[in-house]
C-alpha cells in the first residue's frame, strides 16, 4: 500500500508553515510563566508573553488564514513561497526580539512585517476580477490598527507623545489587530462554519439592491464604534469603554453571528467556535461590571474567545484543504478534550488573581495546562498539516 502523499512545501498555501510556527510561539511564549514560577529565569515575563502571544502567536494565524483566503476571495494570484518566508522570517525575528526583551526593535519589525503583507494584498487586490466582500476594510483596518499600535509602543519611549497614547497603542495592537479581523471576516465566513444563514453570501449581496454598500457601512460603523471604546478607555473611562465594547459584539452577532439560535451543523468545530463566539461578550461583561480587575477578565476574551476563536477557524481551514471535508460535522472527541484543557487554563488564570498567596503558582498551572491543549492540538493537526493538498497534487 502505498504511503500517503506529503505536501511539497514550495507550493503549499501560507496557512501550513504560519500555522505551525504560530502554534510553536505560543507554546514558547506562555511557557515563560511556569519558567519564571520556578526559577529557571529571572526576568518577569509579563510584556514578552503579551507581545509574542499578539505578534507571534495570533500574527501568525491571522496572516496564515488571510494570506490562503485572501486570494481565493479577489480570485489573485496565491502568495508566492518567497513572501511566506518573509512573513515567517519577521513574526519569528519579532518575536525573538521581545525574548530577548528587545521590545521596540520586536514591535518596529512586526510592523514592517505587517506592512509587507499589506502591500502584497493590495497588490492582488488591485487585480481583483470582482467586488471583494464587504468585511476588507475592518479586515485592513485590523492590520493598520496593530502597525500604528507597535510602531507608537516602540517610538513612545523616546518621543513626546501625549500620555494617552501609549494606552491607546496598546489597545489598538492587542484588541483592535483581533477584534477588527473577527468583525470583517466573521460575517463572511463564520456562518458558514457553524451552520447560520449567511448576510455576506455572494448569492444575498448580488440578490438585494445596495446589499453590498449597507453591509459595509454596518462594518464601518461597528469599526468606528470599537476605536471610540479604546480612546474612552484610554481617557481613563474603562467601564464606558468596556459597556460600549459588549454592545458593539452583542449588536454584531445578533445581526450576522446569531449565536443564540440553534446552529445546523452539529460537529465539534462547529460547536468550539459558537462557544468562542460566546465568550467574547462574556467576557466584555465581566470587564464592565467589575472593572477593577481587567487582567483577569481580559483573559476569558483572550484564551476563550480569541484564542478558541483561532483554534477553531485554523482546524476548519486545515481540514478543508487537507480534503478531509467529511470531519466537518464529526464529534472528535480530541478537539473536545483540547477545547477541555484550554479552558481549564483560562478558569485557573482567572481565578488566579483572587488568590494573593499562590497567585504565580496558579500562572503556572494556567500556562501548562494551556500548553498540554495546544501540543494536543497541534498532534491532531499533524496529519492533515503535513498531507498533500488534493488540489494541488497533480502536475503543476
């Protein structure tokens, strides 16, 4: 019997290579904690785990997944081998900056790394033979909110920038540069994944007058609306911001997410990303009814949300053009025991802070039960990361 087919990795789509270093990043970034814990370093690792968990971690599933969908959706040209390895080459450099505690060279080579998608993006864009979907612009406005956001954390220390600035950067890196994606990409493409009517489909846009420019000016508005949360909360007004947060998530899935009704597609990842969908606004609950403690709370936006948000969108594009097709509706217990230990990560983080005595041990329990899930994943990923894309195994 014949062995089975390996990807050639000059020809494969973006997602296979950012996909795995992504994975490993974030492994190497949360495994700081229990490193710190018990004294294997000595330098506290809060900003390199953030910056490397955003510029390395969610960078690389972001660029992974836009840069194989992108193409497909302005039928262009794919990303070229060449520009994977540059993106690959500058999130990893980034992210070795910010170990190595260098966090303004880190950010100034992100953004330049951002910047270099962008342009590979408008180039395809401008070749575009159709309307893109209405959700690009959040898309791109995502992408410019994390460029403004490291440039502005790099440049602050030595510049005169107003003191709102720097809160304000960081929010548009850590939340605007996810957030924005989730908003433009979402309504696309998320529906379909979970079993919902779709606004965004090629067939409703084409088939209602003006359906496209209403789309896009509701993005435009829930857009406008999460950067005037950020300046609110960096004015100092952190509950207006979070309450003005929720109800902006709380509008938008109600309108093109509508997580409170039955869901068609009754698989695991069909079920993870409705739950991560969920835990957006609960968590932006939580931040506005108890605003004095954010870091907890910021944690079930991050690792329940956005990061099961990642994980789950990234299983479906594996899977999909691993030509696994028949795993969509499939109740795979091995994403149900990843999706297990990723939020028993976030509950032991969480808690964390209200236990003073053992607050670093729960960091790293938090940290290695996070990582446990990830490795998971990333073992059940393995095959269909590393098979032949159907679609691309014939002569080229």
């Amino acid at each position: 019997m014949n062995a089975p087919a390996r990807v050639r990795w000059r020809d494969a789509e973006p997602y296979r290579l950012l996909f795995l270093l992504g994975a490993w990043l974030g492994v190497a970034a949360v495994a700081l904690w229990p490193l710190f814990v018990y004294g294997a370093i000595k330098t506290y690792p809060g900003v390199a785990h953030a910056r490397v968990m955003i510029e390395g971690f969610a960078a690389c599933f972001v660029l992974g997944f836009l840069g194989t969908a992108l193409p497909h959706m302005l039928e262009a040209p794919r990303f070229t081998f060449a520009e994977v390895l540059v993106l690959l080459a500058g999130l990893f450099g980034a992210s070795a900056l910010h170990f190595a505690a260098l966090h303004p060279a880190g950010d100034m080579v992100f953004a330049a790394t951002l910047l270099f998608f962008i342009a590979g993006a408008g180039w395809r864009a401008a070749r575009r033979k159709d309307r893109p979907p209405p959700g690009l612009f959040a898309v791109l406005l995502g992408l410019l909110c994390a460029v403004c956001g490291a440039l502005a954390q790099a440049l602050y220390p030595w510049t005169n920038l107003p003191p709102f600035v720097h809160p304000f950067s960081k929010l548009l890196l850590y939340q605007g540069f996810l957030l924005l994606p989730v908003l433009g990409v979402g309504a696309y493409i998320l529906p379909v994944f979970v079993g919902y009517p779709r606004r965004q489909s090629p067939v409703a846009l084409a088939q209602a007058p003006r359906a496209w420019e209403r789309e896009a000016a509701a993005l435009v508005l829930f857009a406008v609306g999460l950067l005037a949360s950020f300046a609110m909360e960096a004015l100092g007004q952190a509950r207006g911001g979070y309450a003005v947060r929720l109800a902006l998530l709380c509008a938008f899935l109600f309108r093109s997410l509508p997580v409170h009704r039955r869901q068609q597609n009754p698989g695991a990842m069909a079920w993870i990303t409705r739950l991560a969908l969920l835990a957006l606004p609960v968590g932006y609950a939580c931040l506005a009814a108890w605003p004095s403690a954010p870091l907890a709370w910021l944690h079930i936006v991050f690792i329940s949300g956005l990061g099961w948000l990642i994980l789950s969108v990234a299983t479906r594009v594996i899977v999909a053009h691993g030509g696994f097709q028949h795993l969509f509706g499939a109740r795979w217990p091995m994403l149900w025991w990843v999706f297990g230990l990723v939020t028993l990560a976030m509950a032991t983080r969480v808690s964390a802070d209200w236990m003073p005595d053992s607050r670093f041990n729960h960091y790293a329990y938090a940290a290695l039960s996070w990582i446990a899930g990830v490795l998971l994943w990333l073992g059940a990923m393995r095959r269909f990361l590393f098979a032949a894309d159907p679609a691309a195994s014939g002569p080229r």
